[in-house]
C-alpha cells in the first residue's frame, strides 16, 4: 500500500466490554522542541505517580536534561532508563514526546500504539495521515486540548515559560491526567466516555482521522469520534 492507494477508514470499531486495566507500558523520548530552551520537561513527579499506579515506564536517557534533572532523578521513582529509542517505541504502548512525531518516527512505531505529543494541526498532512492509518496509530496532540475558555490550554503553560518549573508541573498534570485516563479504561473508547477532553485531542483514532479541519485541508474523509465512541443502539 502506498501514498497513491491512500483512502482513510471510516468504519465504525468493534470494541470489547472489559473494564479492568490493561498490561500498559509508557515510554517518554527526550526530543522536546516546546521551547527553544528545551527548560519545560517531563518531570521525575510525573514518573513516580505512574509507578505508584502500577504503570511500567520507560524513559529515553537525558530526558530531564534541559530542566536540570539527572537520570538518577527517574530512576529513584523507578522509572527504567533506555539507552535507546527505538527500544522504548517497540516496548511501550503509549509513547509520549515533547516534539511532533515525524513521518519517519511514525514508519519506524509498531502497530496500534498511542502517541501524544505537541502536534499542531497544520502540520498534519497526507504523509503523516497516511502512516498513522497504516499502523493504526491513535493520536493525540497536546495543542487540540481546551482550556475552560475553549482555547489552547498547551499555550497557556507556554505563557509560563519564565517559570519553567511551574510550567512543567502544569504539562505534567495534563499528561497524568490522559495517559491514566487511557490506561485505566478497556481501550480508548471507554477513556474518551470518561475523559471529554480525549475527544478535542484525539485527531486519529486507530488510524481514523476524527480532525474536520485536517481532512477539509488534506481533502480526506473524516468520521466523527463520537460515532466511533458510542453505541448508539
């Protein structure tokens, strides 16, 4: 299948009923292009609480750096420190980066995997749209999660950027509050019902694009996540 045979799957997924937690593993990779002082990071709180909750995670080395933690600060919280990425990419379930995931990364992740990260809508095309159908990627982007006014809530921790520790604490509770919402739910059907969020931020789901704007612009069909969502029967 190439470029050339590319049409997006709108149909409907069968979903089981289950509702106790899946075996998850989350990785975090170190690229981080939020700001040019790379000083808004993952922080080693945000690793201890997913630990606590019984979620193994994987963190690239040196993913505090820019902020001045150590490898030692992730690990004492008991996260595993990898060496490599591509071994947290194919080890983890849901994999998290400060930075947009390119068609590259994309190419190179298995199959069915959740991805959040920092991915403005413009910079979605049909490259991209195209590899997360293939794997049957779902997709979250940080810049599609509302503040209470509706806006970019990923700008206003940007506008605390002076701050860069208060920054982080605000990225960091946005991301528990996602991943353990994903992770605490049979599957991202019964995440989205419990966490209306998902449903701004979530732009592809298992390789559906659910983004009106991005298939207007792509010129590519979209289905609404709702409809994918819900029985309504």
């Amino acid at each position: 299948m190439g470029l050339d045979d590319f049409a997006l799957d709108t149909q409907r997924e069968e979903v089981g009923t289950e509702t106790d937690q899946r075996n998850f593993v989350v990785g975090f990779l170190k690229r981080n292009s939020l700001t040019d002082h790379k000083k808004i990071v993952i922080l080693p709180s945000l690793i201890k609480r997913l630990v606590e909750g019984n979620i193994p995670t994987m963190v690239e080395r040196n993913l505090g750096k820019g902020g001045d933690f150590i490898d030692l600060d992730y690990a004492d919280v008991g996260a595993i420190i990898e060496e490599s990425a591509e071994r947290i990419c194919q080890k983890s379930n849901i994999l998290i980066q400060l930075s947009p995931f390119t068609k590259e990364d994309l190419s190179r992740l298995p199959a069915g995997q959740i991805i959040i990260s920092p991915f403005p809508v413009a910079e979605v095309d049909k490259e991209i749209l195209f590899f997360l159908q293939l794997k049957k990627i779902t997709a979250i982007s940080l810049h599609l999660v509302p503040n209470a006014q509706g806006d970019c809530f990923l700008q206003d921790i940007l506008q605390t950027k002076d701050n860069p520790l208060v920054a982080s604490a605000a990225l960091c509770n946005l991301l528990a509050t996602t991943i353990i919402s994903l992770v605490y739910n049979a599957n991202v059907r019964y995440a989205v019902q419990t966490n209306p969020m998902l449903l701004k931020a979530i732009f592809c789901y298992k390789g559906i694009l659910t983004n009106a704007e991005i298939a207007q612009r792509c010129n590519v069909p979209f289905s609404d996540l709702l409809m994918l969502c819900w029985d309504w029967n």
